[in-house]
C-alpha cells in the first residue's frame, strides 16, 4: 500500500506541472486569463500561436506518458516494490493522478486544464496500440461537427469499446477507460453547456463538412 499511496502521489505532483503555464511564466503570460481560460493546448494555439501550443502539448503528453509507463517500475529511494500490488493496476492508479494533477495542479491554485493531452500521454505510456482509435475517433468528430471539444469526449469514449472489442478485454484498462472517459466529459462540461447555446467555436481548418457547404453554398 506504501508503494502504491506514494507512486499516485508523485504522478499527481508530476501531473500538476503544466506546460502551458510553465511557458507561459517565461512569457510573462497566464493563459487561463485568455481565450477560454483553460490551460491547455487549444487555448494555448489560439491565444499564443503554434510553437507555443506545440510545447505545451509535449510537456503535458509526455508527463502522463512518464507517470504511466515509467513510474510504476521505477525503484524510488528507501521505497520497497509491494510484491501484492499488481503492477496493471499500480500504472492504471499512477496514469489517473497524473491526468487529475493536470486538471487541479496544486502549484498552480488547483486551476488546470482539462486533460487532454495528458490523457493521450497515459494511453502512450499504458495501452498505445489503444491510440489510433481514440485519434481517428476525435479526427472524424471535428471533421463532421468543427468541435475539438466533442471529438475529444467521443474519442475518449470509444476506448471502452476498443478494450471490449479485443479477446479477452484487460479488466485493469478496462476500468481505467471507462473511469477516464467519464473524467473527460466532466472536464469538458463547458464545452457542452457552449454547444447547447450554440455558441462554442469551431475548428475551421479541420471542418471538413463546413468548408464543402460553404463551397456549396
């Protein structure tokens, strides 16, 4: 239990570094005070442009990716390995404190993204060939609706039924998946009250159905 109550520990802490605000303090911006107010990679390409969205996005994939892939093996000082911990379990704990760090960074005043990136840095790092369901998912949903937020939610969604779909499903992904996705629509709980109003912006470049109507129009 010891092993277990620190390592979540640690993948929080580590989750709780956000990309977007350790750049942005070196630009002397906050960009939870921009855009949407959501530190994360598509607040931060709106409001602060490519290089800088792009940095946000490998710092917060790849610490989600280290807190599930890495961390759970990794020998910590004075720290014992507990031969009954069951190390599926341990990388699915450490990969949800890591995404819940991302979302209530305790450096940062508990206001953080929401999880994006981070989430696809735990999949890398626990269960990657869940991956290209989760992208093609997310890519098919923006392209048809323009909304990142939506694509986000209904990719997330269809790893449950990826991790149903193989023989025999992992009962420890499984669990995480179906945690994880329900995590991500709470988080994107704004975006849902914004498409309700009718008022959430779109990803123009990647609407693929709004640029034939407009052409069509």
């Amino acid at each position: 239990m010891l092993e277990l109550a620190v390592k979540t520990l640690v993948a929080y802490l580590l989750g709780s570094l956000m990309g977007a605000l350790i750049l942005g303090a070196f630009r002397g911006v906050d960009i939870r005070t921009q855009g949407s107010g959501n530190a994360g990679g598509t607040n931060a390409l709106r409001t602060q442009g490519k290089a800088f969205a792009l940095g946000v996005i490998v710092i917060d994939v790849a610490k989600g990716w280290f807190a599930a892939a890495i961390l759970p093996a990794l020998a910590l000082p004075g720290l014992a390995a507990d031969p009954a911990l069951a190390r599926d379990w341990l990388a699915v704990a450490c990969a949800m404190a890591a995404t819940a760090g991302h979302v209530w960074p305790v450096w940062f005043e508990f206001r953080g993204g929401k999880g994006a990136a981070t989430v696809i840095g735990v999949i890398l790092g626990i269960a990657p060939t869940l991956l290209p369901a989760l992208l093609g998912v997310w890519l098919l949903v923006v392209m048809i609706t323009g909304f990142v937020g939506l694509g986000t939610m209904l990719g997330v969604a269809a790893l449950p039924v990826a991790i149903l779909l193989r023989s025999p499903a992992d009962p420890a992904l499984l669990a995480f998946a179906v945690v994880i996705a329900a995590f991500v629509v709470y988080t994107h709980r704004s975006n849902i009250q914004r498409m309700l109003a009718g008022n959430e912006n779109r990803a123009r470049k990647l609407w693929l159905v709004g640029r034939l109507r407009a052409r069509a129009g």
